[in-house]
C-alpha cells in the first residue's frame, strides 16, 4: 500500500482517537423552504431536516450527520464542519456528512436547487452537531443487519437496447445496516442506518418531501417520541431504485405531460419503456417543469401526489420497522467504550468528458480527454464498528467488493458523503459496457475507480488499528 502514503498526509489523519466509556446526543434542524418561497402550484408534503449524532469517549469525538438533501457541494460540507469543529472541538477528521439523496429535497430541480441555500445548509450543519453535543451523556453501541426487499438494479438491457428501468436479475445490496446509540436506560439515543435506494418518488413532482428516508426517520422518531433521532445514510445505490415506481411515473407524468406515462391498462407500454425511446426523455419533462399545473390539470394532479405519497409511506414504514427489529432483536453484543477515529483518502482516476451530450442513455457516445477525477474515500471507526464512505454515488457490486474485501464483520458503506465529487457516477468494473446515463455520463474513464476504493478502505482499516491511531 505504498502508493496510500504518497496521496494521504499525515495531517489529514485523526490521531486522538481515546478509549474511555461512550457518551452519545443526537438532533435535528428543521431546514424546509418557507411555503412562500415555493414556484407556483407545488406544494410542501413534509419537512426537511439536518440530523446528527455525536459520540465521544473521553479522548476524542465524532459527528454523523445526514442532510435531506439531494447533493451536497463540498463548500457546503467544509463550512459547515468548520463551524461545527470550533464549537464542539471535534477533529474536522471525524466528521460524516452525507445527503440522503432525496430528490424533492428544495424548491427547483434536482441539481438546480436554490433553497435551502448553501448557508442555511452550511449553518444547519454547525447548529445541529452543536445541538447534539450539547445532549452527550453515557451511551453504549450496538450494530446490526437485516435483509431489506424493497429495491431493484435499475440498469436494463432490453429490446436490443440499454436504458433506465426495473432489472430483477441484477445486483442489488438488500442489506439494511444499523448502527444504534443507546442510553443508560436501555432506549435509543440514535440510530445511523443505511440502505441503499434512490429517493426518487416525487422528482420531478413539484412536491417538496423527504421522501422514503425522511419518512423512516420519521416513524422511528415517532416510536421513541422525545427520546431518539434517526439518521439514514445512503448505500451503493447507483444502480439501485425503488422496486416498485408504478405510482411515481404517474405522477411524473401528469406533471410533465408525458404521454402515456399514466396508462393503467393491461398491456400497457413500461413508461421506462416509453422514455428510452424518447432521445432524452429528462430533458423533455425538466421543460415541462417550468409550465405550472393549470386548474383543469389540478385534480388529476393532485390524485397523483396522494397515490404516490402512499407508497412512500408505505417504504417508510417498512424501513423505519426493519430498523427498530434490528435494534430490539439483532444488534447481539453491544459496547460501551472503545476507539473513535476518522480518516480520508483522496484517489485520482483518468477523466474523460463527453462530447455530445444530447442523448440520455442508449448510446455511446465520443470522449475527450480532461483532467483526472478526484475521489475521497473515508473511513470512521467507533470501537469495533466502520463507516466506509465516498463522495458519490457508487454502484452495488463497488459496495458488495469493498465488504467482502475488508477484513472486519460491523461495515457499513455510505455514498454520497463529503460534498458531491466531479465524477458523476462511480460505476464498478462490471458495468463499463452499460450504456444508461449513469455509466455515459460519468466523467470516470473505466477499470479504475472500484480497485481503488476497495484498496483505500482496506488501508484506512488497517491504519485505524494501528498503536497511533488509537
């Protein structure tokens, strides 16, 4: 590993790490648009929220946040750490923020967003960690997992062509992991879980919601009234959707005028089908978002948003449940003391842009040359538990070889974390071929970035155990 010792300065590195008994607090920060802010004709379906745990030992402390967010810009994710550093004097090394990757996480589209602003999102950060550290007390740790059948791959071939729809014969994580914080009196402070899953039952709705994730946090904070915060961290999803999206291609396709896209009939046309034969269907429907829905569209409209809405609460509540099961029946040994440490990685890959970017998926496209991508790959320790992470969205067989290569049981992998890489998607190996818009979209040239994110986490775990680190 000695090219990890060129790329990582030892600066970067969290050294005091403690062994003292744990002490754990959790809040949230409330960081919904004001209704007035809204374009007109959307609407607010539930709020939106800045989550964190801290955890310290006596010698060192951590923070896991979780924003409902679709992305987070790395300015964004520095600010707020910055802050939130200062107030609580937690190394800046041992800080994990990550956005739950709703897309219906602001007013405007995905990508486009211009509330909440990037210092509201920055200043919720500080706020909630300090908030959080405010309400340490003794804790002890627990870590679990459950099997989780609500996703699919989402990378298809088929009718001859590659395109965005429900693929049951590929990879998909159903791994729900659990990391639980527990008080003197037996009941959650918190819970870290993650699963990976695209949030994307209300993009393009003009609805403003946290979608599954914050519906899961939302029933477990629920459960535990007043006591516990739920934190969701997105897994290696970038393959990955909902199973089911039958309630969400009607309601896009009502608010984007998308023909045939709300067709309940038998025999009916897939409306990922229908798209894959438009030469960029996204392009079309983003249009369409900047014409608002008219009365004589409104109560279908609306039908739609109450169908889908139903759905995602039904994903929630199945999340958030799983997540409770694992703490009352599969978290086994919990501790009450141990290591706390974090640590990064930044790896470079060959870049290449493409050089017509009218098509959305289907085809393959002609590069260019550009500078190589940066990648950061993290890791936090918290006794014998490890939080790998990276600053994208990853594919299932990436997250599926970083755990089976590591050589611990308690990992969880989280994307998405750290403020948005220049990447795109992270692709695996296997997937190099696959002509959907993830894989021609991504500015990583292939066969480089899964050996590298396999081997940066191996070596932050090896580095963890080390004397120094502890």
């Amino acid at each position: 590993m000695a090219w990890l010792g060129a790329m990582v300065p030892e600066s970067s590195l969290a050294t005091a790490s403690g062994t003292g008994g744990f002490r754990a607090g959790a809040a949230k920060v409330d960081i919904t648009p004001p209704a007035d802010a809204l374009y007109a004709g959307d609407s607010i379906r539930d709020h939106l929220f800045v989550r964190a745990v801290v955890i310290d030992n006596a010698g060192t402390c951590m923070a896991l946040v979780s924003l409902d967010q679709a992305n987070l810009t790395k300015d964004v994710v520095s600010k707020g750490i910055e802050a939130a550093a200062a107030a609580t004097h937690c190394p800046a090394e041992n800080f994990l923020v990550s956005a739950t990757h709703t897309h219906s996480g602001g007013v405007g589209i995905l990508d486009a967003q211009t509330l909440p602003s990037h210092e509201q999102l920055a200043a919720a950060i500080a706020q909630s960690v300090e908030r959080a550290h405010a309400q340490l007390r003794p804790a002890s740790i627990g870590f679990g997992t459950a099997p989780l059948y609500l996703n699919v791959n989402r990378d298809l071939y088929e009718h001859g062509a590659w395109y965005q729809g429900p693929n049951p014969d590929g990879p998909a994580d159903k791994t729900l992991s659990v990391l639980a914080f527990i008080g003197a009196d037996d009941y959650p402070i918190a819970f870290y879980y993650s699963y990976a899953m695209h949030p994307i039952n209300f993009y393009l709705s003009g609805v403003i919601s946290g979608d599954f994730p914050g519906e899961a946090s939302r029933y477990i904070e629920q459960r535990y009234a007043g006591r516990a915060i739920a934190l969701f961290a997105q897994g290696a999803s970038g393959d990955v959707f909902p199973m089911l999206t039958g309630p969400m291609q009607k309601l896009l396709g009502r608010r984007t005028r998308t023909a045939g896209f709300d067709d309940e009939r038998f025999g009916a046309v897939e409306p990922w089908k229908l798209g894959s034969l438009m030469k960029n269907s996204n392009h079309e429907q983003v249009a369409q978002m900047k014409t608002p829905v008219s009365p004589q569209e409104r109560t279908a409209y609306e039908e739609a948003i109450a169908q889908d809405g139903a759905l995602v609460s039904a994903e929630g509540t199945l999340l958030g449940e799983s997540v409770i099961d694992v703490f009352k029946h599969g978290l086994g040994v919990t501790l009450d003391a141990g290591a706390l440490w974090g640590g990064k990685v930044t790896l470079s890959c060959p870049g290449r842009e493409r050089i017509d970017s009218t098509a959305w998926q289907g085809t393959l496209p002609d590069y260019r040359d550009v500078d190589p991508v940066k990648l950061t790959v993290g890791l936090m320790r918290l006794g014998e538990v490890y939080v790998a992470s990276i600053d994208g969205e990853i594919y299932t067989n990436i997250g599926l070889h970083v755990r089976r290569s590591a050589p611990v049981s308690k990992l969880m992998m989280v994307g998405l974390a750290g403020g948005q890489a220049n990447s795109g998607y992270i692709y695996s190996d296997d997937a190099g071929s696959h002509l959907t818009f993830q894989v021609i979209g991504s500015r990583l040239k292939p066969g480089c970035a899964e050996g590298k994110i396999v081997s940066a986490v191996r070596a932050l775990i090896d580095r963890s155990e080390t004397p120094a680190a502890r």
